[in-house]
C-alpha cells in the first residue's frame, strides 16, 4: 500500500524512545516557535497561543486574546542593552489583529486591531529593531508598537511571505511576484521610516509558496510548479534555477505519464531549509537537496513520505527532519554513496509498472546519479508515529529532543528516553538528598 | 506419582464411608497417614467441630438487673448464623466473667454515689461443650434509673476456633475498644443530658416543696409542726441532697472529657485519677447519701423536650419498670455508629485464622515497602482509612470529641505497635500452647483497676477460680484489663529484658500486688493445671530469647518448626532457639519470627507424620525486624553501596526458596481447602479486611492467569509485553472472552501510580496515542464494521508501541522474550491448582521483581558517576554489570526491571498533587508473531 520507504520496527539510530504528549489545543496546532532555550509557544486554528517547557513538557501559559485563528507567529526577543531581557512573542490572527505578548509573565503587553486585512506574516528585523507585517500591505513598527510606514494596497492576496535580505531590504512573496522593499530612514525625524519597493521580480510561474534566506549573499523561492530559484541577495538576480527536478532531468528515464500524474500539488514546494551548502526542498511528497556550489540536485528521496511534507529542517548532524499529511516524522541522513552502477537501472524497470501501482514499487533507491561526482542518498534512519493527522510543524531542540505539532490537536514531545532516564536519576538522588531519605528511613 | 489432592479423596472416603474406602486397596507403598483429626472435621486449624453454630458471629449481651444475663443482639442478625448455639446459656457464661460488674454505685466510705469509669475488660474464654471460644468484651454504661448507675454489657466476638480468638486478640481488642469508646461516648452524652433534665426536675420539685412548706408554716401558728410538715421538711431535705448529688454526678460525667485533655501520653483510661474521684467523693458527708435512691425517679425523666415535673418520693417498684434500651441508652446516632463497626469487625475477622493471619502478614510487609508497593499492589487497602473516617463522624458530633479522639489514638494501633508493645509488657509471662487445645492452659496478665481495693479479686486466689468457672466447660484462657495491652505495655517498653527468672518472677508477684496487674491462671481440667517445672523450665527461654518472648506474647499461639530451607540465612538464630527449647514437649519448634521474605510462611511445610500443615502462618511481628531493616533496600540506599558489595545472595537465594515452597504450598493448602470445604461451612470465603471484592477479583484474575498460561503457549512474551510496559492490546469480536483475558493478564500490569491500574477491559473505538500513555493493557473489539477497519488501522499504525493479542485467532504480535524471569512467573507446568494461590505467586515473583528495581534504581553509582572525570560510558558498564552480574538478570529481564525502575523514579520524584504527564517509554524493537 505505501510506495514508501519503510524503515521497520527495528531503529537503532533513532534516539526517540520516550515521548510526552501535550494536550490543550481544540483545532489544528499550526506553529510552533522557540521562544529560549526550554521555551516553545504553540498556536494554532483555535486561536489560543499556549507557552510550554520542552523539558518537562509543563505547560507554562494559556494566552487567550485572538478571536480567530492565528495566522503568523513571531519570537520578539528584546536586544535592547539598556532594558532587561524580555522574551515577547508576536502574534498575528485571522480577526486582524497583532497581538504581542510577555513571555515571562503570560500577559498581552499590547494589541494592534487598524489592519484592514488579515496579517499574513510577520517579520522581525533585529538590527533596526523594528517589526514588519505582511498582508495585503506591508506595514513597518517599531518596539512600543508604533506604525512607523507602511506600503499602499499591494494585492487583495496579500504577502506570503517575508524575508530580511541585506543593506535594510525584504523580500515579500506577493502572488507569483517577489518584490523588494527598502527600508530607510526619512528625512526628517530619527523616528521615521519610509519603506520603498524596489524591484519585482518575475520569474516564477506560480504562487511563490516558499521563500528562504540562504545566506547574506543568497536566498531562494520555491513556487507551486516546482520551481526553485537562487537569487542573489544583493542585487536581486537570479543566481541558478532548477524546475521539474523531480523528472526527467533527474532521471532521463522516467517515463512522460509519470509527469503527467503528478498534480500540481504534488510538485509544490512547500518548504524550504538550507545551510551552507545545500538547499532542502520539501516538494511534494519528496524532499531533494540541492547543492548550490554545483547548482544541481545531488541527492532527493522523490517518496519520502506518504502524502506531501510540510516541514523539514536540517539537523547538525547532516540529518534531516521532515514532516508530512501523512502524520508521520521521518529522519534522514544524507550520506555519501559508493558508484553502484546498476542503480538507475532497477529505477526505471519498476517504474515501467505503472503510474498507477508506481507506488507499488517503493523507489527505495531514489537518488541521484551523477558521473564523476560523489553521490549522495538519503537514508532513512528513524520514523516517529504518534500523530494520527497532518504534522503541521516541527521544533528540534537538539538534545532536549523534538516538538512535533499536528492537525490532530496535540503537540508531541520526543525525547532521548536514555537521557532522559538518566535525567530522572540525577533528580532522584538530589530528592533524596534533599529529603533526607539518604538515611534510613524509619 | 500421586499429588496431595489425590490422596485427599482416599482420606476422605476413609472417613465417610468404610466400605468404599476398603474395596479400592491402596498399594502399601502409597499409604499416607491420614488425618489424626478428621473425626473432628477435616480442617486441621478449626480443631473443634462440634459447634453449634456456623459461623463467627458477635453477640451483645447485657446483664440486666432485672432478668439477669439476656442476649441483646447478635451480628450479623440471622438465626441462622448462631444455630442451635444457645444464646442465652453463653450470655450467662459470658456475664460471668466479668470482674468489673461487682463494683458499682457507691462506694465503701463514700458518701455520694461515684461515677466509676471503669475501663472495659477484655477477657478470652472458652466453652469446650459448645464448642465455642468467644473474646469477650465487657463494657460499663450509666443509665440513671439502674442499680449503682450502670448497666453491664459485653461484646463478644464468638467462633470455634480457639485460636483465631487467641491469636487475634490483639486486633479484635482494638477493633471493639473502637466500638465500645463509641457506645460509651453515645452514652455519656445521653446519661448528661438525662442528668441535666433530671436535675431540672428535682430543682422544680424543690420549689414546690418549699412553696408548701412556707405555706403551711403560715398555716400553723400552733407552735408546733405537724406530721405533714415534718414530713414535708424531709422531703424537703432528701430534694435538696438529691440535687447535690446529681450535680456531682453531672460534673464527674462532664469531667471525664477534660480529664482526658490533661493525659500527656495517650491513655485511653487512667484508673488512678477514677480513684482518686472516689477518695474526693469520700469528703463528703458519709451519711447523707442513702435518702434518695436515684432509681426512684425514674418515671420523670423521661420527657423528650423538656418541663420540669414534679418528682414524688415514692415510685415504682424496681421491677415493674422498663429499663432503656441499649439504643436509648447511647443515643441513637452512636448505636448505629456502634453497630457499624461491630459489622465491620464480623467482615475483618470472618474466616480462616490463617487467611487473616497472612493477610495481616502481607499487609504489614507491604506497608514497609513503601517506595515499591504501588507497582503491583493495591495499595488502597493498604490505609485503613474507611472505618476511620466513619468512626470520625460520630466523634465530630459528640460532646466529647477531644477525649474520643484520644482514645481513638491510643485504641487504633498499628499492627507493628500494638504487638510490639504487647510483647514488651508481658515479656517475663511464659504462655506456652500445646498442640492439642485441651492440653492447653494459659496463665496471662490481667490488670484490674480494683486489685488493689478489692482483695476478693485476687485472681490468684485458686477459690476464686471454682467459682468463676462455674460450669465445668469453662475455661477462661486469658483476660486482660482493657488499656494494659497498650499503656502498660509502652511505659515498659524501654525496660531491658530482664536477665534472670527469679528478678522476672519477683516482678511479676509484685506487679500483682501493687499494680493492677495480675496474672490470672484458670482451668478446669484439674490434670492439665498449670505444672510449675514445666513453668519454670520454659521460663528462662522466655526471658533470653527474644523469638520465644515474642512467641509467647503475641498471644499463645502455634509457631511452625523452622524450615531448614528458610533458615539458612538464620542460622544463628535457630541455634539459639534449639537451645532454649527446654521443653520440647510442650514448646513446638519456634520460628525466629524475622521475615526477611514476604511470604515465607506459606512455604513452610513442617514434616509432621500426617503430612499436613497444621500450623497457621504467625502474626507480623515488626519489632524483631529493626535491625535488619524492613527493606533491604536502605541498606543499600545508606551504605551507598557499590555494586560488587551488594549481596545478592539474597535476592537469588530467597527466589528459588519461595518458588519451590510455594509450589508445595499448591498443594497442601488445596488439599487443605478441599477437606474444609467438605467438612462444614466452618470456613466462610475469607473476606479480606478491606474489600472482599477485591479478594474475589484476585482469584478470579488468578485463575482466568493460570487457565492463560496453561492454553496459550505465547504467554511468556505477552507477560514480558506487559512487564516492560509495552502495551498489550487484547483483540476479539467475543466481549466476553476478552474481558477475560485482560482480566487474567491483568495481575501482570505495574501500576504506574497510586490510582487504578492501568487496564481498560473494553474499548469500541480506534486506539489513539495517548490510549498507550494511560492503558498498558486494552481489550479491544473487533468488529467488520468500516469502523472496525478504523480500528485495525490504529492498530497497524501504531504497532509499534504496542502487543496485539488477537483473541479469535490466537496469534500474538511482539517482540522476542528470552530471559527468565517470566518462565517461573508463568510456568505453564505448574501445580498450582487455586486460582488464589497462584496470584500469591505471582506476587512474590513480582515482589522480588520489585526489590531488585528498587536495588537497581536507589543504587547511587550505578546512575552517577563514582568521580568527576568517569565518562558515562563506565557508568553505562556498571550499571549492565549490576543488573546481569549481581541481580542476575539475563536478556530481557534487564528490560523488565528497567522499566519498573523508570516507574520507581517516577513516582518518586512526582510531587504529591501534581498528576504529572504520563510518559510513554518505547523501543524500537522487531516484533514477531506466534502462533498456536
């Protein structure tokens, strides 16, 4: 039934073996983000923003205030040397709304309600300590929550997305166009801003649905159709592109009907990580890596999940996290692949099944093959199943373990149950200590 | 090979019928010496089967001034339970023996009727021609209109087995002191406020009196008064002294609470400061307190709300009076109080001696194991918390809420304290017991609050004794005044024991003299009476030797021969105490009483010619236990001990011990239970102190286990399954069938709190995540509805959390099990026949379990490293190390013990209140299936 690479039950690599499950949502957990380092804010459909401690999976705080679901979230930690730290969150809804809240105390510290249309992202820009929200325009406020510029109407669509390029410029996704905005200083005041759209770019065919900064010198977009697109980041032009690397430039010999199967949904890029080297790509049900030094794919799992992913990240460890609708979380492991020369070959043999039973034959040996270049696969390494709906998000908090969100109301904790254990026996003893049950007890 | 309950069926039909026994020739070889008491009835522990009633029942009688002793009630409240047991003859035996009862009203060089607030007496006796022995519990309440101001009562709790009575003493003590400190705090309120009214009523009459008497002085100017007036002034007079005495009757009822506040120790009576009332009371004028006697009155008094009446001189005679009932004696509130408890006691003592002796065994171990007990016990029953609060209930409204909370204190002792201060107290008395009951005889303490102004009650006094005992059937084993058990007992505890007989004895003789101690030695079989050779020569052994002393307190009991195999670890001890058996006639084997093991001594099979267990298991003593730590876990936990200094000796040594005993055990208590349940109804279904629900459902879930690991050969993974905390879900389209099977397996399931165990026995629906978290074993419906392939899918999905016993087909899904512990956990091999006996086995196997968790978890090195700079990985090491090398532990065990362990902590470090998030610990582990 699944075209997917299965792992089985027996996964040594998988340091998840204990797992907290989080309650308190009613609708779809949609975001998750990291307020410190133990801290995490969740928010979702129910319009209820919840603060929890990944360590002991307690939940912290329960900040109602939106009406409506909450559409964009934002960590606002305060850089300021004069104040003391104050770890804000932002929070954006569909009942147009902006609201910023006190991490440490619970509270709302403040509520925006002037917008006309639904905020759709929000960005943060920490060095002119300044926040940007996009919507159907793109609005510029400073810390006490000030409007300090903002654009005229752009598109009753609004901004999808925002990213913070260098020498004070952002980039939105706007439909199928990519416009940059400057922000500068205006002439007559220190507080005011003036926020200047630069230039539109228009190589994409279609929604941008993905928009990532690589670097200070590069960032990419993803579209629906499958487009990815490096730009650079400092004159806007574009660096490389690749479309339809899911097909036949990959694999010369897939056949034509395959292509035509596929929906657009499933060549969607839907999200985006990179690190140095490489660009991930979450593309439909598959996840590519892209290199950007050799301006190609060296490696993608083309059925890495069941259904489309919906998050990945890059781990330290040249792993990868992704998640899918199909309520799974699989970890990869990029890994460098001795020539087998007969790989491409069982490929397409099991491919000529079908597309219709295509996904019978799982493509466990999808990679690419390149002459004259080291190769590289992705190989699964661990599954987590504990969702039963879509994974919408994911946090990894390195040995503290993995925040997973998901349509299905819960947010599940994922952690090292060897450390874990270990953690409890240090606590134990320190109880012990502190109780005096060292001594007999009588 | 013939088993024990084969042979049974030859010794029964031995005994029923001979000629069926003689046409199936037994070959010599198999011949079993059959039962010496099976004329009595099959039940070796119940030795007296000629009773004439069926079962324990608890009687009150009252020793009416006007009709003598009369049975008042009897719980429970069924003429069939009593039977042909006549109840009036043994409420007259019962009423005899009361010692308390001879000393009312008022007394010598008294002038005022004294309140006497004597403690109650707690007296053994035993009626060989009934067949019945009774723990008799005598009781004093003050009714205004009786003789002295008090009613004589008695409680007595009533079976044929002498030595439940005995051996229980203790226990039933404390339980009906609850019960009588009820009645008597019911009955202080309502003889106040009878007082009270009674009070008003004379003040009424004295008005009255006066306002005639002053009229008729008007009236006379002849100098002289005339008989009426005379009269009138006496009467006046006799009013006036009435009032008085009521008013000091009034304030002694009232004093007794504050009295009470004053005790810096708990004592639930203080005798002294009941005389020294009486020598207050002797200031005053001697002469004046014969005029009125309080029961003239008594036709006034009762008026629900109140206006005073006049009150004549003259009433009724005695006898044509009603006397109160008990109810209307101790207010209504308190009677049903009253009765409450005393059917809770008949619910706690119903049984088998032996059933209650284990249980109170199993109870007092479990309550050491407080860090681990909640894995596989249920702890609730644990807390004798239900009676308590009923009990609190009546307190809260009574007037004299402080002075019951006192006594309550003092009344309720643990198990551990009573019985280790009992032993203290009474540790230069010998009590030896004989094998056979009518041998027996039992010289015991008595204290009596009158020894020493009533010189008649010298118990020692061998007249005294023919005409206690009035009928030659009497034998009165033992009594004690109430509170000395207790009081006397804590005041003495810190004494040293006393090296030498001759100090022992002196002190005992003096202890008859000058305190309220006495020791009371009465039997009627002249033949058995008590020997002094035979009393001295046992006495030494009674003083040295602490096992013995401790035998000999606890209340004459039978204690089994030491088993070799248990004994290894005591070696020293069982030297010393086959030393000390002076009289290895009259003393069986002693059993050093130090309970290392949970259940040792259902193990012990002594090797008597008959080949039965005879001897009840022993009563938890807890004091003897201190030095080697209730647990030897703390040991571990303060030696900081590393890992190669452990002994695990122990551990090891004691499994196959109470592994192999327990499989003989099988045997000889079905075969046991299988004579009983033929003799008579003699013994009831054990009903367990707390709930005989649970009980049931312990069999029931034993046997359904046993039939489990018999049928299904895969048992051995699905109870790893459910050990290692995987969850293990029961498959089936038959509802029945699956609620069965979880029912069995259930036994296995590690608790993950205090709260119930973790077992859902039915679920519709698709499992879900969090299903896992909170249920380790789920029985699941299995439909062909499109739910039911929901349901299949959750199931496929998440499979890898979980054991899927699928009931129809008899498959089982999970991972491998190769390790050992589950193969003598369920050895589908096994003897066991009761469902009940291999749930005790099962939970000494999970015991030891527990202990080598609680080792594993509580060991501090095997966690932290030993010096800064140990990586983990050596941590790691020897922690492997410990748990393969030391607790023996092989594959999957460690696995087992891994997870209680985690549950340990857990537990542990979970602040109270806080439930805390339930974790679900997994593997990633191939799993396989098994088929039949």
């Amino acid at each position: 039934k699944s075209s997917v690479q299965t792992i089985g039950e027996e996964q040594i690599q998988n340091p998840y073996t204990e797992l907290l499950v989080l309650k308190g949502h009613q609708d779809i957990v949609r975001f998750l983000v990291q307020i410190d380092d133990c801290r995490f804010a969740s928010a979702g459909d129910d319009g209820i923003i919840f603060l929890w401690n990944v360590q002991t999976g307690e939940k912290l705080f329960e900040l109602h205030g939106h009406t409506h679901k909450i559409t964009a979230i934002a960590p606002f930690s305060s850089s300021d040397v004069t104040e003391e730290k104050m770890d804000l969150i932002i929070t954006a809804s569909a009942d147009r709304t902006v609201i910023v809240w006190d991490c440490t105390s619970g509270r709302q510290v403040q509520k925006v309600s002037c917008f006309h249309s639904t905020v759709k992202c929000l960005t943060v820009l920490q060095r002119l300590n300044v926040w940007l929200s996009g919507g159907s325009d793109l609005c510029v406020w400073n810390r006490k929550l000030d409007l300090l510029c903002k654009t005229s109407h752009l598109t009753d669509a609004g901004i999808s997305a925002l990213v913070e390029l260098p020498k004070n410029c952002v980039a939105a996704a706007v439909g199928k166009e990519l416009i940059i905005f400057r922000l500068s200083a205006s002439n007559n005041g220190s507080e005011g801003w003036n926020v200047l759209e630069v230039k539109r770019l228009v190589d994409h065919q279609d929604n941008i649905s993905s928009l990532v900064s690589v670097s200070d010198l590069t960032f990419v977009t993803g579209s629906h159709v499958g487009e990815l697109i490096v730009w650079d980041a400092l004159d806007w032009t574009k660096q490389a592109s690749e479309c339809n690397f899911w097909d036949s430039s990959v694999h010369p010999d897939v056949q034509p009907e395959i292509k035509l199967s596929q929906s657009p949904n499933e060549t969607s890029v839907q999200h985006l990580t990179s690190d140095e080297e490489c660009v991930f790509a979450a593309v439909g049900k598959g996840i590519y890596v892209y290199n950007l030094q050799m301006k190609r794919v060296i490696a993608c799992q083309r059925t890495a999940h069941d259904s489309s992913v919906l998050h990945i990240e890059k781990l330290p460890n040249r792993q990868l996290i992704s998640c899918s609708e199909d309520g799974s979380v699989r970890i990869w492991e990029l890994r460098e692949k001795q020539q087998l020369p007969a790989e491409p070959v069982p490929t397409g043999f099991f491919n000529m099944w079908g597309f219709g039973r295509a996904n019978k034959q799982a493509n466990q040996a999808a990679k690419k093959m390149q002459e004259n270049t080291p190769t590289y696969f992705l190989e699964l390494v661990g599954d987590l199943i504990g969702h039963s709906s879509a994974v919408q998000m994911f946090l990894y908090f390195g040995e503290l373990g993995l925040a997973t969100c998901s349509a299905d109301h819960l947010i599940i904790l994922w952690k090292d149950g060897e450390r874990e254990s270990s953690l409890r026996s240090l606590t134990l003893f320190k109880k012990l200590a502190q109780n005096g049950d060292l001594q007999l007890k009588l | 090979m013939i088993s024990a309950p084969d042979v049974v069926a030859f010794t029964r039909e031995e005994e029923l019928e001979d000629d069926l026994y003689r046409e199936p020739p037994l070959p010599e070889e198999y011949s079993v010496p059959l039962f010496p008491f099976s004329g009595h009835g099959a039940n070796p522990w119940a030795k007296v089967a000629g009773s004439k009633f069926t079962r324990d029942f608890i009687l009150i009688s009252e020793f009416s001034e006007q009709v003598g002793p009369q049975p008042l009630l009897t719980i429970p409240d069924d003429a069939k339970v009593s039977g042909t047991f006549d109840l009036n003859y043994f409420s007259l035996r019962i009423m005899s023996v009361d010692y308390q009862a001879s000393f009312v009203g008022h007394p010598p060089g008294s002038a005022y009727p004294k309140l006497n607030f004597v403690e109650d007496s707690k007296v053994v006796l035993g009626d060989s021609k009934e067949g019945a022995f009774a723990y008799v519990h005598h009781l004093t309440l003050y009714d205004l209109e009786a003789r002295g101001f008090v009613r004589p009562f008695c409680m007595a709790y009533i079976s044929a087995d002498e030595h439940k009575i005995m051996q229980q003493f203790q226990e039933l003590s404390a339980e009906f002191s609850k019960a009588s400190e009820c009645l008597k705090t019911g009955n202080r309120k309502a003889f106040a406020n009878e007082l009270e009214k009674k009070l008003k009523d004379l003040d009424y009459t004295r008005t009255v009196l006066h306002n005639e008497t002053e009229q008729q002085k008007k009236a006379n100017d002849k100098g002289y008064y005339t008989t009426q007036a005379i009269e009138k002034a006496n009467e006046l007079a006799s009013v006036e002294k009435s009032i008085i005495e009521h008013q000091d009757l009034l304030r002694q009822i009232r004093s007794y609470p504050y009295r009470k506040l004053k005790e810096s120790e708990f004592h639930p009576y203080e005798p002294e400061s009941a005389l020294d009332r009486v020598d207050v009371g002797g200031d005053q004028d001697p002469t004046s307190s014969d005029l009125s006697d309080p029961g003239e009155t008594h036709l006034y008094t009762h008026v629900p709300s109140y206006t005073p009446k006049l009150i004549k001189a003259k009433s009724a005679k005695c006898f044509d009076k009603k006397l109160k009932t008990l109810e209307e004696l101790c207010d209504v509130y308190f009677f049903t109080q009253t009765l409450d408890q005393l059917h809770h006691i008949e619910r706690t003592f119903r049984g088998d001696v032996c059933y209650l002796l284990t249980e109170q065994i199993s109870r007092a171990l479990l309550k050491q194991q407080s860090v681990t007990n909640f894995l596989f016990e249920d702890v609730s029953f644990l807390d004798d918390k239900p009676p308590v609060k009923q009990y609190r209930g009546c307190q809260g409204l009574g007037q004299d809420a402080i002075d019951e909370k006192c006594s309550e204190e003092s009344l309720t002792p643990k198990v551990v304290i009573s019985l280790g201060s009992y032993k203290s107290s009474v540790e230069c008395v010998p009590i030896k017991m004989e094998q056979e009951m009518e041998d027996s005889e039992e010289p015991k303490m008595s204290e009596s609050v009158m020894s020493e102004h009533q010189e008649n009650l010298d118990y020692l006094d061998a007249d005294i004794k023919g005409s206690i005992s009035s009928g030659e059937s009497i034998e009165v084993l033992g009594t004690e005044k109430s509170g000395s058990g207790l009081t006397k007992s804590e005041s003495q505890a810190s004494l040293p024991v006393i090296p030498s007989p001759q100090v022992g004895r002196s002190k005992v003789g003096s202890r008859r003299t000058v305190s309220e101690d006495s020791i009371e030695v009465l039997s009627t079989c002249p033949s058995e009476s008590l020997i002094p050779e035979d009393f001295k020569a046992s006495y030494p052994s009674a003083i040295n030797e602490e096992p013995y002393v401790d035998d000999s307190e606890g209340g004459l009991r039978f204690t089994p021969r030491p088993n070799p195999g248990i004994d290894d670890g005591q070696d020293d001890i069982s030297k010393q105490e086959s030393l000390v058996q002076v009289d290895a006639a009259c003393c069986i084997g002693k059993e050093s009483p130090n309970f290392l093991e949970p259940l040792p001594e259902l193990g012990q099979k002594p090797c008597e010619e008959d080949g039965v267990v005879r001897i009840p298991p022993q009563p938890y003593r807890p004091a003897e236990q201190g030095l080697r730590g209730g647990f030897p876990s703390h040991d571990g936990l303060s030696g900081g001990l590393l890992p190669y200094e452990l002994d695990s000796r122990y551990l090891t040594g004691s499994r196959e011990v109470s592994k192999s005993s327990l499989d003989e055990c099988s045997d000889s208590t079905s075969y046991i239970s299988s004579a009983a349940s033929t003799c008579s109804d003699r013994t009831p279904s054990p009903a367990h102190l707390a709930c005989p629900a649970g009980e049931r459902h312990r069999k029931r879930a034993g046997q359904n286990a046993l039939r489990f690991i018999r049928q299904y050969p895969f048992a051995h993974p699905a109870i790893y399954s459910l050990l290692s905390g995987r969850t293990l879900v029961v498959l089936g389209e038959d509802e029945a069938m699956v609620k069965k099977l979880v029912t069995a397996l259930s036994i296995f399931v590690p608790n993950c709190g205090v709260y119930a165990k973790p077992v859902k026995h039915w679920v519709t629906s698709p499992l879900h995540l969090v299903d896992f978290q909170k249920w380790k074993l789920i029985g699941l419906q299995r439909t062909v509805s499109p739910a039911g392939v929901n349901v299949l899918h959750a199931l496929s999905r998440y499979s890898r959390y979980l054991s899927i016993l699928d009931a129809d087909s008899k498959t089982l899904r999970c991972p491998l099990y190769k390790g050992t512990v589950v193969a003598r956990l369920a050895d589908h091999r096994t003897q066991i026949k009761r469902g009940s006996t291999y749930y005790m086995h099962v939970q000494s196997i999970l015991t030891q379990l527990c202990s080598k968790a609680f080792l594993f978890t509580f060991c501090h090195h095997l966690h932290l490293p030993i010096s800064e700079r140990e990586p983990e990985e050596s941590v790691v090491n020897r922690r492997m190390n410990f748990l393969k090398l030391q607790l023996g532990l092989a594959n999957e065990d460690i696995k087992i013990v891994q997870y209680l362990a985690e549950l340990l902590k857990l537990h542990y470090i979970q602040e109270p209140g806080q439930g805390g998030n339930p974790l679900l610990r997994f593997d990633y582990v191939p799993s396989f299936l098994y088929k039949i």
